[in-house]
C-alpha cells in the first residue's frame, strides 16, 4: 500500500524530473489551446463564452501543474479556479443579465492602440528578459517531494510550520472577504411585504384592471402565449402577451393577412344579419 | 554681552503675539486690536534694547545666536546683526505700530453688510501684520544662509492673506471688480516673489554642494563662507559664482524691485489697503535691498563687481522710468507705487557703487524711505478713506477743508522728493555723491530723477490738495482725527530729527559698510587733489 | 524540454490577459482577464519550483490562488452592487475619477 | 560773539516752527510775533555788525561750527556757519528789509483768515535765506537754497484755491529744481575734485584743479544761479510767481532769495577767475537777461508783472558784474544791496496802489493816483528815481559803476557789454517812466465814464473799502469783477504799511552814495571778493555822461509815449515786438512745445508700454502655462481603463528600465 504510494511518487518524480519528448508535445499541443482560451476569453462579445474558454485554459493550466510535479495545485486549480471561481463568474452573469453582450466597438479614443502598444511592448520586454536570464534547466520535484514523502504531505509541513502565519492570515482575509461580499450584495427590505389581500385592495384603488388580465392567442391558429390577442377591432393588445416576453422582445407579431380576415368575416355576419352600412360606426 | 537670546526674543514675541491675537473670540475685536499694538509696542522695546546693545566698535556680528538645527544639511539657527541689520530692525519694529494703528478700522466688519458675505476677520489682519514682522525680523537678523532664505519664503504666506482678503471699503470699480483686482494682485505677488525665490533656493543648493566639496562639511553660515573666502579656502569657479550670485539677485531683484520685474509692485500697493502697502514697500520690500548688500555682496564678490555695469543700468532705468511712470498715473497709490519703484532703483545704484559714501546712503536710504513712504501713503489712505476713491481726479481743494491733512500730506511729499533737512535727502544724497565719485555719467542720470521726483509730487499735491472746492464730498470732509495725527506726527518728527541730526544712525552704520566693502574688496575713488585731503 | 517554455507562455498569457483588462468593459470580463493574470503569474511560479526543486513556489501559488479567490468574491459583490445601482456592468459608466 | 551766529537762523526758524504747529489759538497775536522774531535775528545782525567793525580787515570772519551732519567714511559735511563781510551784507539786507516787510504785511494781511501761516512761511524764508548765506560749505547752502525754494513755493501759492497760483508755485519749485540739481551736480563734482565742498578748502585749492573740471563747476553753478535768479533760460517762473501776495514778491522775488544766484557766483570768485570760459558764459547769460527783461517789462501792463521783468533785468546785471571778476563782485552786492531797497520799496508801492483799488493790476485802469495816495506817490517815486539812475541816487552809483566794469571787460568784449548795460539802462528808464505815469498820472482811467456805465451813483469810500475787503481776504483778483460793478475808491494805506515804504525809500535814496563814499563798500568786501579797479577805455565822466544820457532819452521817450496822448484803457495790439514781449518773448511757448508736451507724451506711452510690454510679458507667461495645463488636463478623462493604461505603461516602462540597468 504504502509501497505502491512511494513507487508511485518516485516515478511522478521520475516524471517531473525528466522532460520527455513526450511532455514537449503535451506542452506545444495544450499551449495551443490555453492560448486560444486566453484570447477567446479576451475576444468574445458574450461573458458567458469569455467565462467558458477561460476555464478551459485553467483547465489546460492545472494539467501543466500536474506536468510540473505539483499535483496538489494541479488538483486546486480545478476545484477552486474552474470550479469554485468559475462558478462564481457564472452565477454573477446570471444575476446581471446574460443576454447583455457589450459591443466590442472603442469608446475611448485611441485606447485599444495605446493598449495593444502597451502590451506589445511588455509582451516583447518579457520574452526579451526571458530570453536573456540564464536558466539553468529542471531539478525536478523528485527529491522535494520524497522528502516528507509526496508533494501535498510536503506542502502540508510547509504550510504548518514554517508558513503557517500567512496561512493563519489569508484563512481569515477569506472570512473576511465572505462577510464583505454578504454585506456589500445584501439588502435591507424596508417595508414589510405585502400580503396578498393588500395587493387586492391596492388594485381595487388603483382601479385599472379588475378582472385577470385577459388571455392570449384569441382567434389564432393555435394557442400560443408569445400571440397577443386581438381587440374588437382587430388590434392586438399587448395586455395579453407577458411581460417578460415583451422585454425580451419575443413577442409574435399578429399577420396582416389574419386581420384582413376577421375584418371580411365580420363583414359577412353583418350582411347576413342585414344590419346596413349606416348602422356601423 | 547676556546669554539672553534678544534678537531670537525680537522675533518671538510677535509670532507669540500673532498666535495670541488670533486666538481672541470673535466678539472681542477691540482686544484684539489693542493686544496686537501692546505686542508690536513691547518688540519695539525689544528692537531698541537690540540698538543699545549693539557697539558700533564692536565684532562685525553681535548679539550672536547659534542652535543646532539640521545637522545634516550643516544648517544651523544662526542669528546675528551687523549695523546694517541693527538699523533695519529698528525700522520694522518701529514702523510696525504705526500700522497697526494706521489700520485700526481697516478689518472692522462693514456695518451694512451680511455677515455672511466678505467679513474682515479682525484678529486675522492683525496677527498676520505681526506674523509678518516676526518673519522679517528673522530674515533681518540671520546670518544663515538657510535660515534667511527659509523666512524671506514664508513671509509671502502671511502677506498674500493681507493683500488679497483685506482691500479698500469702497473700491472703484464696484465692490465685486474690486474683489477680483485683489487676488489677482494677491496672487501676481505670490507668483513673482515665488518664482524668483525658487531660482534662489536651487543657488543655495548649489551654495551647499559648493562649500560640501571644498570645505569637506558643506555649510550655510554666512560668517563660515566669508571667512573661508578671504581665508582662501574657499574658491569658486567664476562660472560657478556668477550663476549663483544670479540665482540669489534675481530673487531679491523681484523683491526689491527692480525694473522690469516690478509690475506686482503697483498692484500690490494699488489694491492693499494702505497701511498693508507701507508694510510692503517700507518693511519687506527692504529684505530684498538688505539681502543684496548682505548675501550677494558677502558671498559672491567677484560676480557682484563682474555684474556691476548691469545692475547700476538696471538701478538708473528702475529710478527714470519709476519716476515718470509715477507721473502717468491716475491713481494715487499706484503713484506712490510707482515712486518707490525709482526708490528702491537710488538704493539699489547706491549699493552696487561701491563707494562707503554709496552704501551708507543705501542702507539710510532703506530706513528713510520706509518712513517718508509710511508717511505718504499712510496719509494717502487716511485721504482716501474719506473720499472713498484712489482716482487724482476725484479730489481737489482739500488743502481748503482740510488743512492740517493737507500739510501733513505735503511733508511727506517733501521727504519723498528728499528736501533738505528732511531725513531722505540725506540718504539721497549720500548715494549720488557715492555714485558720482565712480560712476559720474551715471551720477548725472541720477540726478535728474530728482527733478522728476519734485515734478510727480507737485503734481499730486496741486491735484488733489489746490484748486477750488467743487465737490460736495470734498466740502464734507472732514480734518485729520487725533488717531490719525497721532500715527503721522511722530513719524514726520521722526524724518526732520533723522534728517537734521542723523549722526546715530551713520555711527551704526559706518562699520558695516566697511567690512561689506572690504568683502568685495574695494576701496573708495580718491579725489584728484589728495594734497587738499592732507590739508583738510 | 527547456523550461523557458512554460515562462514564454505564461509571458504569453499574462499579456493576453492585460490586454483584455485594458479593452473591455464589462467589469466581469476584465475580472475575468484579471484572474487569466493571476494564473500566468502561478504558472510561472510552478515552473520555477520545478526547476529549483524546491516547493516554496508552489506554496506561493496556492498563496496566490487563496488570495485571488478572496478577491474575486469581493471584487463580485462591488460588480453587483455597481449593477444594482447603475443598471449596467460597463467599468466607463463609473467614469467619476474627474473632478 | 560766534554763538549769536546760530542764533541768527534759530530765531525765525523758532517762529516758523510756533507759527506752523501752534494752532488757531495764535491766530490773534501770530503775525507780531513772526514780525518780532524777524526783528530778532536783525538786531542780532547788527550786534554782529558792530562787533565785526570793530575788528580788523584779517580777522573780522568768524565761523561757528555747529554738530557734524553727515560723518560718512571719507565724507564730511559739518552745520557750521562762516559770517564775513559778503554774509553779514546779506544778513543786513535779509533781516533787515524782511523785518520791514513783515510789518508791511501785519496791514497788508490783515483780512486774511490765514494770516498766522503767512507769518510763519515767511519766517520759514527768513531762515532759510540765513542759512544760505551763513553756510559755511556748498550742501549746507544747497539746504539752504532748496529751503528759500520750499518758501518760495508756499507763499506763491499762498492762495491755493486760485488754480493759477497753484500751478505758478508748482511752476517756480520745478524750474528752480532744475537748477539745483545743477548744484548738487557741482558738490558731487567738487568732492570728487578736493575731496570736500567746505568753502575754505575748495576756493583755496580751486586753481590746482585742472581747468576742464572748473569750467565744468563753474557751468553747475551758473545753472543754479540761473534757476534762483530768473536768468535765461530758466527765467520763467518769475512773472508767474506775482500770483503770489505781493509782501512775498517784494521780498522773495524782489530784495532777497532772488539774489541768491549772485550771491552763489560771487561767493564762488576763486572758481571762476581760475575757468574764463565759464566766466563768458555767466557774462553772456547776464547780458541776454538783462535786455530780455528790459524789453519784456516794456510790454507789460500788469503792474507787478512789469516790476518782476525788471527785477529779472536787474539781476542781469548783477550777473554780469560778477561774471567780470574781480573788478566787478563788489559792484555786483552793491547793486543787490541797493536794488533790494528801492525794488522792494517799488513792489511795496505797488502792492499798496493795489490796495486802494481793489487789488486790480492792469495799470491802463490806474491813473492819476497821485492825489489819492501822496506817501505811496513820494516813496513810489523815489524809488522809480532810483531804479532808473536818476543822479545822486542809490541806483545812479551802483549801475554806472556796473557799466564802467562792462566797459573795462577789454577789447570787443568790453565794448559789446558796455553797449549792452547802456542799452538796458535806456530800456530800464523807459519802462519804469512808463509804469510811473500810467500809475500816477494822466487821467483817472478807473473812474467809469459816463459812456461805460451811465449815471452811476458814488458811493462812499467806507462802502468802496468793505468791498475792497473781502476781495483781498479771498484773494481773487476782484479788481476785474469789482471794477466792473463797483467803482475803486484809491485811498492811501494804513500806517504800518506806509512805514515800512518810508524806510526803504531812505534806503533807495542814500544807500547808494553811503556806499560809494570813499568806495567804502568795495573796501569792506575786498578781503572776501578780491577786487581791483576797472580801467574802462573811455574816461570815467564820459560813460556817466552817457549812462544819465540814455537814461534820459528812455525818459523822454516814454514821455512821448504815455505822459502827452491819453492812454487807452483796452491795450491796442500793438507792434510785433509788443505783443512777443506780452508773451515774455514766447517763453512759456517754448518751455511747452520743448518739454511740457514731450513729457506729457513720454509719460502716456511709457504707461501705455509698462501696462502692454513689461506687464503684458507677465500676464503672457501666466496666460501659457494655463492654456498648457488645461491640454494636459484633458488626458484625466476620469475612465478607469485609460488610467489602467498608463499604468500599464508605466509597469513597461519599469521593466524596460530594469531590463536596461541588467544589460549595462
């Protein structure tokens, strides 16, 4: 059992020591994806697509963790950041409305230029200053993480001993954090909620609508809520059709044609029924 | 000599006073009023022990004081007085007063308006006048170089304020114009003062990196240099001493001022209430004139006699065209203004003579003018008070309603054209007979300011004080008050004792002159028949 | 392999992700480029730890990670009441660092 | 006996200062107390007199030496007196017609609200003019000589509220200005030559100087005396100055502080013997003033504007008696001397005519006044005797003497001025014949005619002097306004003005031959202004014969004129002579046209350019910096993604700076 585990670690270390063609791949293929995440994530006009090709390069990110022997980030990285984080993302778009995509059109005047420019350069000033620094190539994890026997026992002893106040203190700014953002996104309710005899009465005062609003897709082919009904004179009222619909803007419009139709079909029954021109209004 | 700390005593005492004065309640205005004339009274007290204390055979600098500071930067608080500085002490602390009292109702609250509105806070106008004099004290009596550059700064905080929040009742253009006119002048002065004081501060510096290099520890004291200067330990490159001698001239040729950095001289003067101009042009303006013969003179004599042809050109236009500027003008302070600018022109020409008889008339100079100035314009503004319009052409016949203003007003006038037997003439006179006897053409030049100088006063006194009486304003007003005549006659009695006996004040003087000459190293022109000089 | 690599690309990404913050304006998005950011940063440190042999990088990542998800929850609350009270998530409708 | 010396000044500079500052509470006894004092320091001057008598030739200067003024390295200018012959001449006269004069002015004053201030300018002359004399170095008498200028300017303009008067006393300080700077420009010029500007160092050490610097004294010196004195060209000032009461005209601008110019040229003797150029040119200022205002006074009709002319004339004279040297100082004080008494006596005549009619001064309105006022008549009349070298009279000796040094200047010179001086006592007797018989003979032209106002009823004296009062007390000249509505009523002053008229005419009548007696004034002022005896190529008896000759054709002519046909009231036009010397030989057009307007126009655009160019600069410099920050303003747009990108920026910049710092 035990010995499995240490075998296991030796050739992980073994792993993380080598770089094998093998990880050359790995590496060029994934890079790929990771950069087109980025970019996705910097390009696409909905935040749900940024938010989704983001965390696939976090993904592709926690499998180079593992790559480079730090199975315990690895795995972090795709509970918290793809997971946790994420999520949070998610949930926050939904609460402000996922159908908003911004226009990627500048309002600023030469902001995106300034901004490529800016990064451009760094971008350049970065792989210059790489490719200057001497880096020697990889020790590997083998050794570290044999130490204290595996990599996440390893990051525990650090963690409690000799980084345990920096622990102690993001564990609280975590506390803390979460109490800030349950203060800032809470709101007080000031008056007590209506009960629903309340909302009757305000109706009555209000004195529009008394009966239930009345009902969509009159006179249609098929009954369908998004098709308003249609008044005595043929206009459709947008009454019938839901709200939310109409501020989606999904609300059928009614053909003309079928207008045209009611109109001949009362005009029938007022030829049958003999009532004269002059009686109509 | 006691160990009592007087000059440091001179300078304490009003900042106490300004702090104390403005500490008091706001109903209290009479308290305040009558706390800052007893502070300014006991510093006049002070100034005089300081006077007789000072031995004219004595060391160059008495009354020395020396306290740690900075130590890094070698700045030490090092007070001391020479001749020079004992006189204009004496000037401040004496002046002072007379401002105070001058401006008694200047900061009252004017009775018709809302309190809301432009109230003059009272105990503000006098504890900055008495912050102003601690300041200028100090600047007079330091012999840092640090320390003299710090308090000429910070005294353009409190004069600022004076200029700009406190303005004539009744100003000419209409009360809101006139607001306006004030802060401009308020913040032209701030500017032009500043900058040139900012050129100064960067030749300090290079004065400290200067002394850091050459004596090993780098120091401001002003003794410290000159001594290492004729000691020999300390040379400067002529480039370097020029640019330097330049940094700190320009900043005490805008203070001073001279033409043609003068234009925030009548504006200051024009929209101050007038005993804020007298603190102006008699008191501050003085540090500039006293920091070129103690600071450019003493550290930088070779580049002061390589600026010499300049400066004297400079000091001949600031004195012609001061004077017929002053002629031009419609507005009787800005003519004063104006005159003081030909002024300051005699003093400045006095000391970049190079003569003893120059100097000495410089440094009188700087103490007559302040008082024939204070009288004048004080005078000026008790007329104007009355009328309640700074325009010539407003008034006329005044000798006829008021004569003892009248009189008063053309014994100043007087003194600032220096008639004999009153004190400028012999300052004015001391500094043409210095300038003639190196500089003859220049000499010439100068005297015609003196013409000049007969021609804008007369004409003044014939405007405003001869003629009919035509307006009614004019016949409704009213003869000098016993506070008003208790601020102008001891000063006038002062200008006739000084001009018929000026022996003490020559006595105090007389050395210092010598040992600033002996700074730059230059002598008296001989006359051409010495044998008569034997004789004598 | 040479671990220049993995720098190069986290330089890459790190890049990518400013240039986003400075180009969109949908606060959520630029959080979002932000936390692209933070991860280049921890690739980096990974990649250093290996190359060290020590696990002090790795224990700054997981730093790094704890503070960014701290920063994210706050950061999202701010973005949600901004919405709140504004009706938008754009970062120019905030526009009141002017006097 | 040098400690009367001091006292001499103090006692009507005392007065001065008590009448000055005392207040109203001296109104009352005020003017006799200045007139005391003024008697004072004239009793003092004779003590000191006597005693100086008493000594011999060598030792009769005293000095007194007061305080040192301004000790200055290398500077001395000490208070100390130097009382000689020349001084105490001064003294006599100064103290001595002062004291007279104030007298004259207790009555002429009398309705005056101001008189009190009247009384203590004048003792502020008085003191002055003592200084000037008694200085014992050049900047004590230029105190002095400025001081005279400070009175001068007060009792001009004594009326302030005329406008006129003011402007005349504006007028005489400034031109009087010019000349002292001229004075102060040869102090400056004597220190740097000896060293000092005592009078005994500089006059003895005044031939070793090199003669280029001596000239260049003696010029300064002219152009001081030119400004005191009224001579060319900075004549100007002195018609103007009658706008002044006319005590102050007899005394400031008649006897004494007008003189001071001569005073100043022959104290300064040694200067000039040793510089001939400027001694020509003092000779030629005195000659061209002396017929300039011989011909001005010609003209005139204003009757103190007429005497003032000839005062400057006079002084001409003088001038040019003492730019002779040695053989023409002494003649020159004598005619001061004699001039300050019949010239005040004059001027007091006047002023006393102008009392009794209403102050008008158009002598064309007098006539005829001779039966009115008989004193002023009589001394009036001995004194026009005496100006114009009537024999036997003051003005007889001193002039011809004058002429007979003109004429013993040598060669073309002596002849040209001796030409000159006979010329001017011609002109002299002519005008001064004419003001006599406009003034006292003829027709009373002051009456109204039937034709101007017909049947206007008299009214009595009492009525005619109360109205003649008030016009006085205000000063305006009623005379035109007064004249017009109602008729003068000449009537003789009161006693104490009629003394002091008296007195003077002795003086005008006797001082002359006194003087003359024996030479006895040349003999006292020897030893201070050498003096050696004119050798005149005619025989003396001709040039006299000549002078009373001129003088008596000038007489005649005037006669021709003014004494047989009536004389319009209204002045006819005139000849184009007349009417240039009525505009004092266009001076005053000149003086405006070279520098009044210049200046006017120098000064407007000097404003203009201070406001525009040095100030315009300022304001620039601001404008700039305003517009530049409000550029840069422009980049804190206030959307956080553009700040995001300066710091982006910056964090590029930084790694750019570290990379760099690596690389080297």
């Amino acid at each position: 059992m035990s010995g499995a585990l240490t075998t296991t670690d030796a050739a992980a270390g073994l792993l993380a020591a080598a770089t094998s063609t093998g990880e050359a791949v790995q590496f060029y293929a994934l890079g790929a994806v990771a950069v087109a995440g980025a970019l996705g994530t910097v390009a696409l006009r909905r935040a749900v697509h940024s938010a989704l090709c983001l965390a696939a390069t976090m993904v592709v990110l926690a499998v180079f963790y593992l790559a480079n022997g730090a199975y315990f980030l690895g795995v972090v990285q795709i509970v918290v950041y793809t997971g946790a984080v994420m999520m949070l993302f998610l949930f926050v778009l939904m609460l402000v409305g996922v159908s908003t995509a911004d226009s990627l059109k500048e309002t600023l005047k030469g902001q995106r230029w300034l901004a490529a420019a800016c990064a451009l350069g760094l971008g350049i000033l970065l792989v210059g200053g790489i490719g200057q620094a001497a880096l020697g190539t990889f020790t590997g994890m083998g050794a570290a993480n044999a130490q204290y026997g595996g990599n996440v026992p390893g990051i525990a002893e650090r963690l409690f001993t000799e980084y345990v106040v920096a622990f102690e203190v993001t564990g609280a700014l975590l506390t803390i954090a979460a109490v800030g953002a349950t203060l800032l996104t809470h709101r007080e309710r000031i008056e007590k909620a209506t009960s629903q005899r309340e909302q009757a009465e305000e109706r009555v005062r209000a004195g529009r609508h008394l009966p239930p609003l009345p009902a969509p897709g009159v006179y249609a082919r098929h009954n369908a809520v998004d098709r308003p009904g249609l008044l005595p004179d043929g206009t459709p009222s947008e009454l019938t059709v839901s709200d939310t619909l109409q501020r989606r803007g999904q609300v059928r419009e009614v053909a003309s044609k079928e207008l045209a139709e009611v109109a001949a079909t009362e005009k029938r029954t007022a030829d049958y029924h003999g009532r004269g021109q002059e009686e109509r209004p | 000599m006691s160990g009592f700390p007087l000059l440091t005593a001179t300078a304490v005492l009003p900042a106490l006073g300004a702090v104390a004065t403005a500490a008091v309640p706001a109903a209290r205005r009479a308290a305040a009023k009558w706390l800052a004339l007893a502070v300014s009274l006991g510093t006049l007290v002070l100034a005089g022990l300081v006077v007789a204390r000072f031995d004219p055979g004595g060391a160059r600098y008495q009354l020395t004081e020396s306290y740690a500071w900075i130590a890094d930067f070698g700045v030490r608080f090092e007070l001391g007085v020479d001749g020079i500085g004992t006189a204009l002490i004496a000037l401040t602390a004496l002046l002072v007063p007379f401002v105070i009292a001058a401006g008694w109702h200047d900061a009252d609250p004017v009775p018709g308006e809302r309190p809301a509105g432009r109230w003059r806070p009272t105990q503000g106008f006098f504890a900055l006048i008495l912050m102003v004099e601690a300041m200028v004290v100090v600047s007079f009596a330091a012999t840092d170089v640090f320390v003299f550059y710090l308090f000429f700064e910070a005294m353009l905080i409190p004069m600022y304020f004076l200029i700009g929040g406190f303005g004539d009742r009744a100003h000419a253009a209409g009360e809101a114009e006139g607001a306006k006119q004030r802060s401009y002048a308020a913040v032209k002065f701030l500017l032009y003062n500043l900058a040139g004081g900012l050129i100064m501060l960067a030749a300090v510096i290079g004065l400290y990196v200067v002394t850091a290099d050459q004596l090993g520890t780098g120091t401001f004291s002003l003794q410290r240099i000159t001594e290492a200067r004729a000691a020999g330990e300390l040379t400067m490159a002529a480039g370097t001493e020029r640019l330097l001698f330049l940094g700190f001239f320009l900043a005490f040729a805008v203070k001073a001022p001279l033409w043609p950095l003068h234009t925030w001289l009548p504006n200051a003067m024009g929209e101050s209430t007038a005993p804020v101009a007298v603190l102006i042009t008699a008191v501050v303006d003085k540090v500039g004139t006293f920091a070129m013969l103690r600071f450019c003179l003493g550290l930088f004599p070779e580049a002061s006699a390589w600026a010499t042809p300049v400066v004297v050109v400079l000091a001949l236009v600031s004195i012609i065209y001061g004077a017929l500027l002053a002629v031009g003008q419609r507005d009787i302070k800005r003519l004063v203004a104006y005159a003081s600018i030909s002024h300051f022109g005699f003093i400045v020409l006095g000391i970049f003579a190079m003569t003893s008889q120059g100097q000495s008339g410089a440094t009188l100079y700087m103490v007559f003018h302040g008082i024939s100035t204070a009288v004048l314009m004080l005078v000026a503004g008790f007329l104007i008070s009355r009328r309640g319009s700074r325009l010539i052409a407003d008034y006329g016949g005044v000798q006829k309603v008021a004569p003892v203003l009248a009189g008063t007003f053309l014994v100043g006038g007087l003194a600032t054209l220096s008639l004999p037997g009153l004190a400028p003439f012999v300052s004015e006179f001391l500094v043409l007979v210095g300038t003639f006897s190196r500089y003859p053409a220049a000499g010439v030049v100068a005297t015609a300011g003196i013409v000049l100088a007969a021609l804008y006063v007369l004409l003044l006194y014939q405007r405003t004080m001869t003629g009919p009486v035509d307006k009614p304003e004019i016949e409704r007003m009213p003869d000098l008050r016993r506070r008003e005549l208790a601020v102008v006659a001891p000063l006038i009695a002062l200008l006739i004792a000084l001009g018929v006996f000026p022996k003490p004040l020559t006595d105090i003087v007389n050395p210092a002159v010598e040992h600033t000459l002996s700074d730059v190293r230059q002598t008296d022109p001989q006359p051409e028949l010495p044998a008569v000089e034997a004789a004598e | 392999m040479n671990p220049a690599n993995y720098l190069y690309l986290a330089a890459l990404l790190f890049t990518i992700g400013a240039f986003g913050v400075l180009i969109r304006r949908n606060a959520i998005v630029v959080f979002m480029c932000i936390e692209l950011m933070l991860n280049a940063a921890n690739l980096t440190l990974v990649a250093f730890s290996r190359m060290h042999g020590n696990l002090d990088g790795q224990i700054m990542a997981f730093f790094v990670m704890v503070v960014a998800a701290a920063e994210v929850v706050v950061g999202l609350a701010i973005i949600v009441m901004l919405y709140r009270s504004r009706h938008s998530a754009s970062v120019d409708d905030a526009s009141l660092m002017k006097l | 006996m040098e400690s009367l010396i001091g006292l001499l000044v103090a006692a009507p500079l005392l007065g001065a200062a008590v009448l000055l500052c005392g207040g109203r509470r001296l109104d009352r006894a005020g003017h006799w107390l200045g007139t005391a004092l003024a008697a004072v320091s004239f009793a003092l001057g004779a003590v000191l007199f006597f005693d100086m008598l008493g000594r011999s030739g060598g030792e009769r200067t005293l000095h007194q030496h007061l305080f040192s003024w301004i000790p200055v390295e290398g500077f001395q200018a000490d208070v100390a007196f130097r009382l000689d012959q020349l001084s105490m001449t001064f003294v006599l006269l100064i103290t001595g017609v002062g004291t007279l004069i104030h007298l004259y002015s207790v009555g002429y004053m009398e309705h005056d609200a101001r008189r009190r201030r009247f009384f203590g300018y004048l003792n502020l002359f008085l003191a002055a003019m003592l200084l000037l004399v008694l200085a014992d170095n050049y900047l004590l008498l230029y105190v002095g000589w400025e001081g005279v200028g400070l009175a001068s300017f007060l009792l001009i303009g004594f009326w302030q509220h005329k406008p006129s008067a003011a402007a005349a006393a504006k007028k005489a300080f400034l031109v009087n200005r010019v000349g002292d700077a001229g004075l102060a420009i040869a102090i400056f010029l004597m220190f740097t030559t000896f060293g000092t500007f005592a009078f005994g160092e500089v006059l003895a050490a005044a031939d070793g100087a090199g003669e280029g610097t001596l000239t260049a004294i003696g010029l300064m010196l002219l152009l001081a005396a030119c400004g005191k004195s009224a001579q060319v060209p900075l004549q100007s000032w002195l018609g103007d100055a009658m706008e002044g009461p006319t005590p102050v005209s007899a005394l400031i601008h008649a006897a004494t502080m007008v003189t001071a110019g001569v005073y100043l040229i022959t104290r300064s003797g040694a200067i000039y013997d040793a510089a001939p150029n400027a001694q020509t040119v003092v000779v030629i200022v005195g000659a061209v003033t002396l017929l300039f205002g011989a011909i001005v006074g010609c003209a005139k009709d204003d009757i103190k504007k007429a005497l003032a002319a000839s005062t400057m004339s006079q002084i001409g004279y003088m001038v040019l008696a003492a730019g002779l040297g040695p053989i023409g100082y002494a003649f020159a004080i004598m005619h001061l001397v004699t001039h300050g008494f019949f010239k005040a006596g004059l001027f007091l005549g006047a002023g006393s005519v102008m009392h009794g009619m209403n102050d008008e001064v158009n002598m064309r309105k007098y006539g005829g006044l001779r039966r009115h006022m008989p004193i002023t008549f009589v001394t009036f009349g001995l004194g026009y005797l005496a100006i114009i070298g009537f024999p036997g009279l003051s003005g007889f000796f001193s002039k011809d003497l004058i002429i007979e040094a003109a004429f013993s200047a040598g060669g073309v010179r002596g002849w040209v001025l001796g030409g000159a001086t006979l010329l001017g006592a011609a002109l002299t007797a002519y005008y001064m014949t004419r003001v006599m018989l406009l003034t006292f003979f003829g027709e009373e032209r002051w009456r109204h005619r039937p034709t101007a106002t017909p049947a206007e009823p008299d009214v009595e004296p009492a009525a005619g002097r109360g109205a003649a009062a008030p016009g006085r007390a205000s000063g305006q000249t009623a005379g035109q306004a007064a004249g017009a509505a109602a008729e003068p009523h000449p009537h003789e002053s009161p006693r104490v003005m009629t003394l002091p008229m008296i007195v003077l005419a002795f003086g005008s009548v006797f001082a002359g031959g006194l003087f003359n007696w024996g030479e006895a004034f040349v003999h006292w002022l020897e030893p201070v202004t050498r003096f050696e005896h004119p050798h005149p190529p005619l025989p003396i008896p001709v040039i006299t014969g000549a002078t009373v000759a001129v003088m008596l054709l000038g007489v005649g002519l005037a006669w021709l004129q003014y004494g047989r046909r009536p004389v319009p009231v209204t002045a006819p036009r005139g000849s184009l002579l007349t009417r240039a010397a009525r505009r004092d030989l266009f001076q005053d057009d000149f003086n405006h046209a070279a520098f009044v307007s210049g200046g006017q126009h120098l000064t407007r655009s000097l404003v203009y350019l201070d406001h525009t160019v040095v100030d315009g600069a300022v304001n620039g410099t601001a404008a700039a910096f305003g517009g530049l920050s409000g550029r840069l303003r422009k980049v804190q747009n206030g959307f956080a993604r553009s700040y995001a990108v300066s710091m982006f920026g910056g964090a590029a910049v930084l790694v750019a700076a570290t990379l760099l710092m690596r690389a080297v």
